[in-house]
C-alpha cells in the first residue's frame, strides 16, 4: 500500500499518556499503598509495554488538523497541577516524612517528568509571552526546573553533541556522571544566556526563578507539616528533574560533532516504539525536532537513517542505570550508524 493511501494514525492514541496522571491522582487521594501506582507503572508496567507493544513500521501521514493535539497539550499541563495539588493534599494530612510520603513524591516526581516536562518542552518552543510559553514556565517551576527552556532553546538546539552543550551526554559518560554534570552546567548555560544580554546578577531571570522558587519553599515550611511538604517538593521535584536529564541522556549519548560540523539526523537517537511514542507526545522523534524545532509533536516523522535506541524510553531505563551494560547494549549502534 502506499504511503498516499495511509491515513494518519488515531490522535486518540496519545490520550495514552493520561494514564499516568490519573493514576497518581487517584493514589494520592487514596493514600497508603495506593500511593505507588504511578511509580508501579511508570517504572514496572511501562517498560512491558514498550516491548509488547513493539516499534511502528511504517510512518502514518501527519493529520491535517492539530487541534486535538493542541487540547492535548494543555490538558497535560492542567491536569499537573491538579498531580501535584494531590500530593500537597496527601502530605499535608501525614504527621511525619514515612513511607508514603516518599512514595508519593517519587510517584508524583516520575509523572511530571513524563508528563508536566514533556509538555513543557513542547509549549516551551511556542512563541514568547505566549499563552502556552507561559504554562510551560509555570509547569517547569512546579518542579524546580524553571531555567529548561531558556537553555533548552538557546544553547541545546544550537550546540547538540558538541563540548558546549552540557545536556549531551559523551561515550565515556555513565548516566550517573551525566546527571552530575549536566543538572547544574545547564542552569549555568541557562544564567549566560541572560548575562550576555545585559541582564546580570539579580536581573537574570535565572537567578530570579531560583529566588522566587527558595521562597516558596520557605513558605512551605512556614505552613503546618512544613518539613513534610517541603521534602515531598523537594523529592518530586528530583525525580521529575532526573527523569528529564535520563531522557537527554539516551537522546544524544555518544553521538558527537565539531563545532563547526552541520547538525544531521545522525545526531540524536530515535525510537518508533509504540508507547513510549503514543504516551509521550512523539519524544522519541528526536531527530526531527532538532532539524526542525518549530514543527509541532503531531507533524514530527522518523528518520530511518539516525541511530536507533533498541527499546523505548521507558525499556530503556533500568539498563541505563547500570552503565557497564548500558554501553555493551547500545554502543555497537553507534558503529552501525557513524
């Protein structure tokens, strides 16, 4: 059959990634063990189906129309809010840092890097001062990540797998040494950008967000169970940040150029893994996105000829965690490829 003849994959496909959110608002309310099951499918049940599920063969055609994919987005971005509201719910009525309260910031942490910050990225390369500029701002302060965009989009897209982009990851570097090095490189990238137009010191917008975001922790813990609500935060917020920096990894690992070397396909890894494609907004088209940063998630196509990472995102990781095994997976397609 050919392509022509195709007609564009279901957008209600992606209503998939809704999943996790409800799951850990439902838990969060519940309390208790109920509290787990977002980490229990982020971590546990996802990996599977990103392997049942398989890979998508052959490329459908973009729809004509991307309102749905639109509401989409801003759906995601309410519904976090309404995450994390559950969570400050769920730790207000708890007496101490327990059990549940970490699982609960963990639960809640892995949802918004695979929601919130999925969509913030999306909405961060919409028009400045916009409407979903501004949501993709206030969802990236929720987890303490507020500089994402600015470096994201100033330094990142530029400078992809070249020394002077802290969020690719080199060949040698394990995930744990990438996390180390690229979670404050970027918030320093984030601080140049504004000093270099002029705005230093406690005018950079960088170093504002940072201020604003100590503040309100302050006015957590001026509230009562302030220590319990500010820990929750604050371990939300790391694994949402983690989750980020895990997915920068396996997009650019090992994958280098000169500075002065055109930026190609080559440069970033893909993956038409079923799920990790339907629930995370077609992440996974890496390649595409560089190349073309203004097309949006629902028009972005694979390119056959970038590396392939051999699972989905989500697959792909508990080997990342264990580096030695990481490399022996994934290095050789690196070979094939370059």
């Amino acid at each position: 059959m050919g392509e022509d003849k195709l007609s564009p994959e279901p957008w209600a496909l992606h209503l998939l990634g809704l999943i996790s959110p409800s799951l850990v608002i439902s838990g969060n309310l519940m309390g208790g063990f109920f509290t787990a099951m977002g980490m229990i499918f982020i971590w546990g049940i996802s990996p599977i189906l990103d392997i049942l599920l398989g890979k998508s063969k052959v490329a459908r055609p973009p729809r004509e129309s991307g309102i749905p994919f639109e509401i989409l987005l801003w759906v995601h971005g309410i519904l976090h809010f309404f995450v994390i509201g559950s969570f400050f719910v769920f730790a207000y009525q708890q007496n101490e840092i327990n059990i549940w309260v970490i699982t609960a910031a963990v639960s809640t942490g892995l949802c918004s890097g695979a929601s919130a910050i999925v969509t913030a990225h999306e909405l961060g390369h919409h028009k400045p001062k916009s409407p979903g500029w501004i949501l993709a701002r206030l969802l990236l302060f929720s987890v303490n990540y507020s500089h994402f965009t600015t470096e994201h989009n100033h330094v990142h897209h530029r400078w992809v797998a070249t020394d002077n982009d802290s969020a690719s990851a080199r060949l040698e570097e394990g995930v744990w040494m990438f996390w180390l090095r690229t979670i404050p490189g970027q918030f320093l990238s984030a601080c140049r950008v504004h000093n270099k137009k002029g705005k230093k010191g406690i005018k950079n917008p960088t170093v504002q967000q940072f201020l604003m975001q100590i503040l309100v922790g302050i006015i957590l813990l001026s509230l009562p169970n302030g220590i319990v609500l500010l820990a929750g935060w604050i371990i939300l917020s790391a694994l949402a940040i983690l989750t980020l920096e895990y997915v920068n990894y396996i997009r650019h690992w090992g994958l280098r150029r000169s500075l002065n070397e055109r930026q190609t396909a080559m440069h970033s890894w893909n993956t038409e893994s079923r799920w990790s494609r339907w629930s995370l907004l077609e992440l996974t088209r890496h390649s595409h996105h560089h190349l073309q940063a203004s097309v949006p998630f629902w028009k972005l196509q694979p390119h056959p000829e970038a590396p392939e990472l051999p699972s989905g995102y989500y697959a792909c990781w508990w080997p990342c965690l264990i580096p030695p095994i990481w490399k022996r997976w994934v290095s050789p397609r690196i070979s094939v490829k370059n």
